[in-house]
C-alpha cells in the first residue's frame, strides 16, 4: 500500500482513534452539556476497529453502532451509524479533529449536509473527549491475607 495514499492516512487516523475515551463536554443544538441519554457521568467510549460503544461504570450499554473516516476532507470526516436507539441505522455525517489525547466531533441530523465549523446548529451535536488512561492500584494498601 502506498504510504501517502488517502486510504493509508485513514488506516493511521483509525489506528489512532482506538481505545478508551472519557466524554469532557456536549452541546447540542447551542445547547452546552444538555441532559443527554447518550452519555452518563463516567461513562467511557470505546473505540475497537471501526465500532464503538458508550458504558457507563456500572456496564450498561447506552450506545453502540459503527463509522466510516475520510481523513481526505477539511475538516476530517467521519459518518456514524447506530445499531440502537431513535437514529438506528442512520448515516450521521459528522466532521472531526483528533490529536494523541482529544478527540471532538460535530455530528448533524441523518439528511442534514456534514458540520464545517465546530460549533452546533440547529439539529447538531458536538461532543469532545480525552483519551481515558488506565486506573492505577498503586496508591492503595491492599490487607494481608495470611500470616507466616
């Protein structure tokens, strides 16, 4: 495969979206950090191939789908698809920007023609996360069990 070809650059955009990420804010609509069902304090998105989904802590699925990058656009594109809820099975045209340890996107409503700036409109949705770091255990004591 050609290195420089737009279909490497979105293998390499793929490969750095993976993992875990922790929503930090929302707006939708003009809206900034509406309730929102789609995300609950603590809950984390998770990046595999080409699916995600949101968990919360206690491990209730709230949102689940796949997406499709074109790394080709300006901005960045990306087009979610639900596999649950109201906008199941729906292309969500959506735009984003993504560094080591952010990730934000503007999604519109299925139909509505893909968000160019990053703030919302009538009918879009932003949403901006940090890549979640793994809880370290080295802080606690843990007990003793037995004694010699």
């Amino acid at each position: 495969m050609d290195l420089t070809s737009p279909e490497a650059a979105d293998l390499l955009e793929l490969q750095r979206l993976q993992g875990a990420w922790e929503q930090i804010a929302m707006e939708d609509s003009g809206v900034l950090n509406p309730p929102d069902e789609h995300s609950a304090p603590g809950a984390l998105t998770f990046i595999e191939g080409q699916d995600f989904r949101v968990v919360t802590p206690a491990g209730e699925l709230l949102l689940a789908g796949t997406f499709t990058l074109d790394s080709s656009t300006h901005p960045k594109s990306i087009t979610w698809t639900d596999s649950m809820g109201a906008d199941a099975g729906q292309a969500l045209p959506a735009s984003y920007q993504l560094s080591a340890d952010e990730f934000v996107f503007i999604a519109a409503d299925a139909g509505q023609p893909r968000p160019s700036h990053f703030h919302t409109g009538p009918g879009q949705t932003l949403r901006r996360f940090v890549r979640a770091r793994p809880v370290s255990y080295t802080h606690l004591t843990l007990p003793t069990i037995c004694s010699v």
